[in-house]
C-alpha cells in the first residue's frame, strides 16, 4: 500500500521573522495566504492533492510512476511564475523605497550641515565686522584724544606767547596813565589861568573838569595796579607751572631709575681669600626678595601724583585766562570811555 505525498506541507510553512512582507505563493498579494486563497483556480483532476489517512491500493509501477510525473507537471504549473518572483519583486520594492529614504534623509542631513555651516560663517564674519568697527572706533577715539593733547599743549605755549603781548599791553597803558597826568597839570594850569581872567561860572566849570580829569586818573591808576598785580599772577603762574614740570620730569626719571619695579642689580664680589674646595654640594645664593605689591603701590602713587601736579596746573592757568579776559574786557571799556 502507498500513499501520494502531502504536498499541502509548503504552504504551511512559516517564514522567520523579518521586515519582508509575506505575501501568496499563488498571486502574490499580501493579507492572505494559499489556504486561504480569495481567487481558486478551476479544478485540475491531474493536479489533486488528496490527503488520506486509510491505505489506498497499490498501482501498477508505470502508473504510479505516471502518476507522480502528472502531479510534478501540476504542481509545477500552479507555482510557475508565481512562486518566487512576487516576493522578489517585493522585497526590491522595499528595498528602494528603504533606499529612497536613505537618500532623502541624508540630502536632509547635507542640507542642515549646509545651513549650519553658512550660519556659521555668517556669525563670524558678523563678529569680525563688529572687531573692526571697535578698532577703527578705539583708533578714531585714540587719534582725537591725541590731537586734543596736542591742541592743549599749542594753546599753552599760544598764552604764553599771548602773555608776552600782554606785558607790551600793560607799557602802553602806562604810557596812557603818564599821558593822562599831562593832561591833569596842564587842565590845573590853564584852570588857574582861567581863573584869574575869568569869573565864577569859569571858575567852578574848571574845577568840575578838573575832578572829572582827577577821577579819570584815579580809575587808571586802579587799572594799573589790577594790571600789576595780573602780570605778576602771571609769573606766579608761569614758576608754578616750570615748578610743576620740573617735579613732574623728576618723578618720571625717578619712576624710570634702573633698580625700582623689581629689577635689582647685584654685583659679584671679587674673591680675594683662596678658600679651600668645597667637600658637600654647593648652596643656592640666597635670592634678594623683592616686595612687588609695595614696587606697585609706589608707581600707582607717582602717577597719582603727577596727575593732581597736573590738575592743578591747569586750574592755575584757567584762573589766570580768566582773569587776562577779564583785565582786557575792563581795558576795551577804559579806551572807549
């Protein structure tokens, strides 16, 4: 007794789990599998599997060997095509779209390294404009602060040039005042004539000339003691400034005197006792300590120190200026009276 073989033991296999989608051996679509074929195709008497669990007859040898060629052509034209090249085609397809994604997410990846990068160079080139912006700011703030120094020192040495013009201002004005008193002795002496020859009304109009004439030389005479005492405010001012300068230059030779800020000269002395070699290693020569926190405090102090010298040199010429302006503004006044 002989059985066919159970052929329907392919379909039920189980492929391992994968992410290739299990689809029909028979049309290929996925959702279903042979057994549960939604679209059978028409009966085929050669190509019936039948499964039997009681014995079935013997055939004769050429039929039973026809009969197993009948069932492989059967079983080889259900499953021609169909069989392995649907799944192929799947699994390409996944792949290329697996491919597909692979590419969009990498573009998207060039992209955004792209666009970090030219934010990044955008960053830094903002940054370098903005370092030569302040450059060019701290070089224009530089320059004007040097040429407002400049323009200050041009204006000392312009006032004390203007001081010099001042004292041949304070001769002409003695010259006015000695003028002046001419003019008085001569107004008293043609005033006495007058008199003589002349009445009371002459008389009293000659002594009204001569107080007008005697308050005239004595504001005058006030000019010429303010004037006095502003040129020798002036020369005050002058020897305060050379004295200002004199200890500024001296402060500053001493702030740059070799043997201050650390720098200490040591010189070797000459060996004149011939002393025996040394048995142990040599000692270190002791180093001289040097109090940098004191060299510090003494700098900053010098440089505290000429700048109130200075301060208060320009608060004395300011003052001088001003009181120059105001002796010029009264002698204006003087002259057109």
């Amino acid at each position: 007794m002989a059985s066919f073989p159970n052929t329907n033991s392919n379909s039920n296999l189980v492929l391992p789990s994968s992410s290739i989608v299990r689809t029909c051996y028979n049309c290929g679509d996925p959702g279903h599998f042979v057994r549960c074929f939604p679209h059978p195709r028409p009966a085929n008497p050669s190509s019936v599997i039948v499964q039997s669990d009681s014995p079935l007859l013997t055939l004769a040898t050429s039929s039973v060997s026809g009969g197993s060629s009948t069932f492989s052509n059967g079983s080889t034209s259900q499953f021609g095509r169909g069989f392995g090249w649907n799944q192929a085609k799947q699994r390409l397809d996944l792949l290329e779209h697996i491919v597909a994604e692979i590419k969009i997410r990498h573009d998207s990846e060039v992209e955004r390294e792209r666009s970090v990068k030219d934010e990044e160079e955008k960053r830094r080139k903002e940054k370098e404009e903005e370092r030569r912006a302040s450059e060019k700011k701290d070089r224009e703030e530089f320059r004007k602060l040097l040429t407002d120094s400049m323009n200050a020192r041009l204006d000392g040495v312009v006032e004390l040039l203007r001081g010099k013009g001042s004292s041949c201002e304070v001769e002409a004005l003695r010259k006015d005042i000695e003028r002046l008193g001419k003019k008085l002795v001569e107004g008293a002496t043609s005033s006495s004539a007058a008199r003589c020859s002349e009445g009371d009304g002459l008389l009293a109009q000659l002594l009204a000339e001569q107080e007008r004439m005697r308050s005239q030389l004595e504001e005058a005479m006030a000019t010429k003691r303010r004037l006095e005492g502003v040129e020798k405010d002036m020369k005050e001012v002058i020897k305060a400034r050379d004295e200002a300068r004199a200890d500024a230059e001296k402060w500053q030779e001493e702030a740059n005197r070799p043997g201050k800020r650390g720098c200490i000269a040591l010189n070797t002395p000459a060996a004149k006792v011939v002393t025996r070699p040394p048995r142990s290693s040599p000692r270190k020569s002791p180093v001289a300590s040097v109090d940098l926190r004191r060299v510090a405090d003494m700098h900053r102090m010098e440089v505290e120190t000429i700048q109130g010298i200075r301060t208060r040199e320009f608060n004395t010429r300011r003052e001088a200026e001003q009181e120059l302006e105001k002796a010029r503004a009264k002698i204006v006044l003087l002259e057109k009276e």
